[in-house]
C-alpha cells in the first residue's frame, strides 16, 4: 500500500522537481503540490495525507506556522522540513511542533531516497500493530471529522455529507459505528472546546464566539453553553472555571 506526501515550497520549480521525483518506488504518491502553509492546511484538515514535505519561509503562512497548527489540532501528520536555511532557531521551533526530520536545500535524491524508505517502514508497522489499514470508513470518518473542526460556525449533516458526497443517512450510520457519538452530539462537543478557547480570550465578545460556533445570537449560545457545563459563558470567563475543562 501506498502512504501520500504533500509537496509544499512556494517556489513552482522545487514543486515540479520534487512532483517528478519517483516516488512510488519507495512507497508513496504525491497527494499535492502546494504554495503555501495556509493551502496546505486547508488540504489536510480535507483529504487524509501521511507525510507532508514543507519548505519553511513561503508567504500567507509559513512552514513553522503551518507545523504549529498541525501540532495543535494534533492532526497526527509526520512533518519534514526542507529549507535553504540552517537556522538553530528554526531547528529548535520544528522539533517541538513535532518535525520528523530538517533537510537542506540543495538536497540529493539519494537522501530523500533513504529517509522516505524508513518512513515507509515506520508507518507500514505503525499500521500493522494497531491491526488495520484505513478502510474506506476510516477515511469518510477522518475527513468528516477535519471538516467539522473549520465549519463549526454553519456545519450540518446535509453540508457534510454533500462534501463529502455521501448520503446523509450513510455519514450519520458510519460516524456512530466509528465513534460511538452521534453525529449532532460530536459537533456539539466540538463547539462548546471551541467556545471555551475563545472565551479565554477577554477581548472576543460573547456574540462574536456566538456566531463562531454556529448560534444566531449569544442568548442561544449561553443557554447551550450553561447546559454543557453547568456555568453560564460569563461566569465561565470571569472566574476563569478552567476546571470545567475536566468535564
């Protein structure tokens, strides 16, 4: 089986050189050739990638940048830079966004040759001792999963399921099976953490985080949130319950 990698560098000729490169002989398929850290991001939390090649300094959003959401959003991906500059800095920045590897530019083929061939192994054993090989279910309930997490503010299961191109009655059944939640009940879930990330932020008003999680309006929005919790969004952020977050 092979495992994707998503190609990143603003630079159009690195990008074709390393699209032509032969990569299914050590295992993997090109999934893409991006600009920027902010395509790459949207790419990812869309379509399941196993290893992303990223270059550091490229406009909209760099690589670091890029590799801080990733590490964040704890997406699971295997990073590896590859960059003209050999900058403590950066090294220090990309090891603890996870990075897997930093290569220099210019880079020899023989040397992404060797470092894909283990990561080869690496995942194939990865997959082999958690016992399964993404199934069609998996990848429906990966991809569903990213989407909901960057369309909180309007996501439905009719939007979903027409990106993902399924019928509706087929996502919820899988997304129950999968993860034993319902579908309303998980992106619930996924409201109300990103609800408390933006409460504690005192300068984002309540009627903003309202609509950010998909409310009308911050009556609504508080009604929910006092259910989920127990605390009203205000006394959430006033007396700062981060025990809440145990809950």
């Amino acid at each position: 089986m092979n495992h994707s990698v998503l190609i990143v560098d603003d630079e159009p000729s690195i990008r074709s050189g390393l699209s032509s490169y032969h990569w299914e002989a050590v295992g993997f398929s090109v999934a893409a050739a991006l600009a920027d850290g902010k395509q790459a991001l949207a790419y990812v939390l869309s379509h399941p990638v196993d290893v992303v090649l990223c270059d550091i300094r490229m406009p909209v959003m760099d690589g670091l940048s890029f590799a801080k959401e990733v590490w964040e959003r704890k997406l699971g991906l295997t990073i590896i830079f590859l960059t003209g500059f050999k900058d403590m800095e950066y090294i220090r920045l990309a090891m603890r966004y996870g990075c897997r590897d930093y290569l220099l530019k210019p880079t020899r083929f023989k040397q992404l040759e060797e470092l894909f061939s283990h990561l080869k192994h690496e995942l194939d054993q990865k997959q082999s001792d958690a016992g399964l090989t993404l199934s069609d279910d998996d990848a429906v309930i990966r991809t569903a999963k990213n989407y909901i997490l960057t369309h909180l503010d309007s996501v439905s299961l009719e939007s979903i399921s027409s990106h993902l191109q399924l019928s509706p009655s087929y996502v919820s059944k899988v997304f129950k099976d999968r993860t034993s939640m319902h579908f309303s009940d998980y992106c619930q879930q996924e409201r109300m953490n990103l609800a408390k990330r933006l409460l504690s932020d005192h300068r984002t008003q309540i009627q903003d985080i309202a609509l950010q999680t998909g409310y009308s309006n911050a009556a609504n929005f508080a009604r929910a949130f006092k259910a989920q919790f127990g605390y009203a969004p205000t006394e959430y952020r006033e007396q700062g319950m981060t025990h809440i977050d145990k809950n």
